[in-house]
C-alpha cells in the first residue's frame, strides 16, 4: 500500500484555510483507503522558500498529496469551504482515488 502524505498549505488569519484544516481533522483520514498523514504548512513562516510562497500566496489554501514511494507530488482540486464530514471523507476518498492512477 502506498504511503500517502497530504500537505495543507494556509496561511495564518485566512478563515477558508482554517475552516478546511479543522474540517480535515474532523474526519479520519487514516480510514481512507490509502490512508492519509496530514502536514499542515503555514506560507508565511520562515522555512517556506520564497519562489513556493509566492506561487501559492493566492491561492491557498492548496491540498498537496506526496507520495513517498514514487517520490511525486500532485495538487488536488479546489475543495468547497462549506463541504464537512461524510461528503468530505467521500470526496477525499474519490480524488484519492482518481489521483492514485497518475502515481
């Protein structure tokens, strides 16, 4: 089974990115299939590279699943800030699911 990590990137003070993280740690994301580990990444703190800060300064916040395996990095779609729980566990598990083609 793959290994799995999937990367919130936010910014401290934005209300989507915050609303999305206590959204995903809401539900259970080791009971996907695979099972995800969640890394919350704050753009504005001193470790982020400035040229990756600024490509993601506008958009966050941004799902990154990384697969430690193959080693490659893919960005899932824009998610609604209003989804929560089952519909977000079922949409999580979908993309996944999608995503795991590509990897």
């Amino acid at each position: 089974m793959k290994s799995l990590i999937l990367t919130l990137y936010s910014r401290t003070g934005c209300c989507l990115c915050e609303g999305l993280e206590q959204n995903l740690k809401s539900i259970s994301l080791k009971d996907l299939t695979p099972p995800l580990e969640l890394h919350v990444v704050d753009i504005d703190s001193d470790v982020m590279p400035k040229s990756e800060r600024n490509s993601l300064n506008l958009r966050v916040p941004v799902m990154v699943i990384y697969c430690k395996e193959s080693q490659k990095r893919l960005e899932l779609p824009r998610v609604s800030p209003r989804i929560q729980n089952k519909e977000l566990f079922a949409w999580m598990q979908k993309t996944i699911k999608n995503l795991l083609e590509s990897l």
